[in-house]
C-alpha cells in the first residue's frame, strides 16, 4: 500500500526536493496529500503578496496548498490531522514545528538538512560551511525531534565544497542533492535505522546577520575570501571607501603582503592581516556590477588609500 505523504518547505532550496519527492510518489504508487509553505509575503513596491516557490509548485501540481500562520493554532492542528500522513516531509519550512505535529503522521516528520550533522545545526549551514572554510558538507535526512536539528539521522550524502562555490552555487548543488536523498530514504524507508547524531563536532549555524557582512581587513585574505563567498549573493560582503558601500562579488587571495586595509600601488588588490585580496567583481550602492580593473579604472580606489 502506497504512503500518502505531506511534503513542507517554503523558500527555492525546498523545490527540487519537492519535485524528487512527486516524481517518486508518483512511480511507485505514493501520493502527496498535502503542500505546507509560509504564508504569501507582501514584496516589491507595491507590496504585492507573493506566494512562496513551494506554494507555487504545489500548485501546479494540482495538490491542495495550506498556509497557517501559526501551527499552535488548533484548528490548524486539526486539518493537519485529518491528512492521515504516513509521513511528513519538511524543508527549509520556516516555522517551529510542536510536537503534536511530529507526532502526527504515523511515521513521523523527516527533515532534509543542508549539512553533515551535528555539523552545523541551524539556520544558515550552507553560509557557515564556506565562511568556516570547510572542504565538505552535505545533507542528512533527519528523524525530526522537538530540540534544533537534534535529531537521528536516517541517511547522509556527502558533497565537496570548490574553491569557487558561492552560498548560492552551493545552495543549488545541495538541493538536488537533497532530492536525490530523500528519494533513496524513501525507496530504503522500511529497512532504515535512524543513528544518534555524535556528541562530537557538534556546531551552530547562527542566523546570518548583516552586521558580518563588513569586511576587516585585518584578517588574513583566505579567511576574507570565504567569508565573501560564504555571503553571496545575500546579504553580500562590503567595504567602506570614501564613505560609500562597496560590495564584493568575487574576489581572491594573493600571497603579497603590506598594511593590513591599504590599497596596493598596482591592480585592485588591498592588503590584509596575512595575504592580500584581489578584487574581481564588486558593485557600487545603485550601480551595476563591474570587473576590479574597471572600479579602479573610475578611480574607485587609489595606491595608498586605506579602506
């Protein structure tokens, strides 16, 4: 008999794991009951209420969307209920879920999670992952519990991080990854054994706030160039020249060295604690994106200026 299933995510990252997920139920006898994705948001100047990716492939697959606001909300709990879900599948949702709603489906909730947990628990781990300087990460589906992604871990995918991988570029590969794992997990779903996550190596992926995104110079150039990629595309890396915001796109880590924050007397390299950065691709507030060459060319910085 086939599982009937509630697929919950919200933002583009939760897409291609939904889309693994329908392709699968729909070749092996399963059905997705039920989408759950946040509430549509007002965006733009018109603040025109938006609805979420997942709300709209959800949609366009002809399954019944639902949106609480709140899931301490009884008579939320109660529509939840009468899914009758063998299984809860949840990514990137965006909101808590209580533990009468884990308890719910009859064999629980699995997260899909961008990381190798118990590394980098919470809510930025691809962002944490570059900025740390990890080689490695990946995704886990996880036997969701009421503590932050404390959870057994049913299966786990590996995936290298490249020396170019953005939080962008990442955030696409580990998608389809995920897709790609929980479509195994539920092909193995009768067999699996959930593993306690190790008591070792446990780190959080804190929330990203936009306060970090300023870059010191006083750190070594590496550190500064995962800390770029790491940020990118949101909410981007910058630094303060001439009392404007200079946002940094893409740049690299040269082994030359001088005062830590002072432009060098050639290219659009400034030094660093150890190492100097090049900048590749940076953008003005208001401006389009341009190469290093050009913003020095505008005479965006000068030899000597300290940033």
């Amino acid at each position: 008999m086939g599982l009937r299933l509630i697929f919950m995510g919200t933002p583009d990252f939760a897409v291609s794991a939904f889309a693994a997920v329908q392709a699968f139920a729909s070749a092996n006898g399963h059905e997705i009951v039920a989408v759950y994705a946040r509430p549509p948001a007002k965006q733009g100047r018109g603040l025109k209420l938006v609805q979420a990716p997942v709300h709209q492939a959800g949609e366009a697959a002809g399954i019944a969307v639902f949106t609480p606001s709140s899931l301490r909300d009884e008579a939320a709990l109660e529509v939840f209920q009468k899914h009758e879900a063998d299984l809860a599948i949840v990514v990137a949702y965006g909101m808590i879920l209580p533990q009468v709603w884990l308890d719910t489906p009859r064999l629980g909730c699995w997260n899909i999670h961008a990381s190798l947990l118990p590394r980098w628990r919470g809510a930025a781990p691809i962002q944490r992952a570059i900025m740390a300087g990890d080689t490695h990460t990946g995704v886990a589906i996880m036997q969701m519990e009421a503590g932050l992604d404390t959870g057994p871990v049913l299966l786990s995918r590996e995936l290298a991080i490249g020396p170019q991988d953005t939080a962008a570029s990442l955030q696409n590969r580990l998608a389809d990854l995920g897709g790609q794992a929980v479509t195994q997990a539920l092909m193995e779903q009768a067999s699996l054994i959930a593993q306690p996550q190790a008591v070792d190596g446990i780190c959080y992926a804190e929330k990203i706030d936009k306060a970090e995104a300023r870059l010191d110079f006083t750190r070594s150039a590496s550190e500064l160039d995962f800390h770029i990629r790491g940020l990118s595309p949101f909410p981007g890396a910058w630094f303060e020249a001439d009392g404007e915001r200079v946002k940094v796109l893409q740049a690299q880590a040269l082994p030359q060295d001088g005062v830590a924050g002072e432009v060098a007397k050639t290219g659009a390299i400034i030094y660093c604690g150890q190492g100097a950065l090049e900048l590749l691709r940076v953008q003005k507030a208001g401006k389009g994106a341009m190469s290093g060459e050009d913003f020095m060319r505008g005479r965006g910085l000068r030899a000597g200026q300290k940033v």
